[in-house]
C-alpha cells in the first residue's frame, strides 16, 4: 500500500495518482490480481482487496443521446441504470460507451478506467450509496489497482455529483 505522503513506486504511478496528487487528496493503492471476466472485473477487485462488494465502485462510460460522454461509478455488484443517468442529464438515451472509445478517449485500458486523471475531462456522477461510505475503493488507472480515498474528496476533485444511477442485483 503506498499514501500520498510516501514516496509513490513506479508500480502505482498512474496518471490517476498523478492528479490525486496535484490535487492534495490522501490516498491509499491497493493492488490485487486482475482477472478479465466480462462483467465481474470490479466483483473480482473487491475479493482481491478483501473488501464488500458496496465499498468498491466500477467506473463506466456512457454517452447520452449521441452527444456527450459521461462517466458513471457504481457498487461493482450493482447495473448502471441508463434510464435515470440520461434523466439527469437531460437526456432521452444513454448507451455504454465501446471499449475502444472508452480507452481512446480516457487513456485508460478498460478494466482500468479510472474517474481522475482520464485525458478527457468528463461530467463524473457517483451513485448516491456513495454518501453511506467512510471510504471509497475504486480503480485506481491502472488494472489491478484499486485507490481508497474519502468520498468527500473523490467528489470534490473531480466535481462530481451524487445520483440514483443504479440498480441493486437480482
């Protein structure tokens, strides 16, 4: 695990700690062995730091109506609700980004998108079970890696909004 405050190695040196950094935010890395399975990267994240499945979040891309792009981080276990996440902005339609835009426009591999530090600044919207949590866990630009910081600081520097953008399983 590495904090701010110590000397980053260059394992954890992703463009998301970079603006972690430069933005005084405290955080934690964790790393875990990443495992590609469609669907189930952020439930095989929480199990590799040992976390329940609500404090860790997956971030998705989805763009509305054709015309912008928005990320979306939700409780790994949960769905994105598409519906509300179009709602909220102004929107009729939102799909799932492709991977390959995904990756071309944040800079990030999928599996590995993070909401800081991605080439694109984008409109960031935190599922509103966020506000419950002491501590967030979410990945940290790079797969296999997963930052905690406060939620009030993940929020803040990115400027980020609380939403019901999500459904529970089942």
């Amino acid at each position: 695990m590495q904090t701010q405050g110590e000397a980053v190695s260059e394992r954890f040196d992703t463009p998301s700690t970079r603006f972690l950094s430069a933005h005084g935010i405290a955080y934690v890395m964790h790393d875990y062995e990443y495992v590609s399975e469609p669907g189930k990267v952020g439930l095989h994240a929480a199990a590799g730091i040992g976390m329940e499945q609500g404090h860790v979040f997956k971030t998705l891309l989805a763009e509305i109506d054709k015309k912008q792009v928005v990320c979306a981080a939700i409780p790994v276990h949960h769905r994105v609700d598409l519906n509300r996440l179009a709602a909220l902005f102004g929107g009729k339609k939102a799909r799932m980004l492709p991977p390959d835009r995904a990756e071309a426009l944040t800079g990030f591999q999928v599996g590995g998108i993070s909401p800081f530090g991605g080439h694109a600044t984008l409109p960031v919207v935190f599922d509103s079970s966020l506000s419950g949590l002491d501590r967030l866990y979410i990945n940290g630009g790079g797969r296999g890696l997963v930052v905690e910081l406060a939620p009030e600081d993940a929020l803040r520097c990115v400027q980020g909004v609380l939403a019901e953008i999500s459904t529970p399983p089942g």
